[in-house]
C-alpha cells in the first residue's frame, strides 16, 4: 500500500479508503487516474466493481506482473494453467 500511494502521489490513508466499501472519500479523476497509472490499470479497471477483485493484494500483484519481465509471466501463466486444471 505505501508503495501504491507513493507511486500515485497520494497518501496511505487515501489508497486504505478506496478500499473501503462503501468507499471512504471522494477521490477526483486526476488522482483515479494516477492510482491506475501506478497499478498499469485503466480508470475503467478501477472503477468496476468486481466482487472476484480483494483490493490492495490483487493492486500489488497486478503492479508486480506489469512490472515483470516476459519470462516470469509466461512462468505465472504457467503455475495458473496448472491451478486451474
């Protein structure tokens, strides 16, 4: 989480209300739009509400896969393929 809100410009405590539901202060689209930057996500990604999404460990590891060479993404697809056969 800090390391989101330090690459978004923002402060923990904004990055620990998103996650909240309902969530907790009115975040305005330029900042939106730094979090998805930061997370290599759209807007639209983030403003989905998708009940399969936890928050801020499925933020982390989508900002650590994008950040991932394409050898350890082909391993992840790999490990995932095996998961869920």
């Amino acid at each position: 989480m800090e390391e989101l809100a330090k690459l978004a410009g923002t402060s923990k405590s904004m990055i620990r209300g998103l996650e909240q539901k309902p969530i907790i202060g009115r975040p305005n689209a330029e900042r939106i739009s730094k979090i998805a930057e930061a997370l290599g996500a759209t807007t639209e990604f983030l403003l989905v509400d998708d009940p399969e999404f936890t928050g801020g460990e499925d933020a982390v590891f989508i900002m650590r896969y994008r950040r991932a060479g394409a050898e350890t993404r082909r391993k992840l697809a790999a490990i995932l393929a095996v998961l869920e056969t």
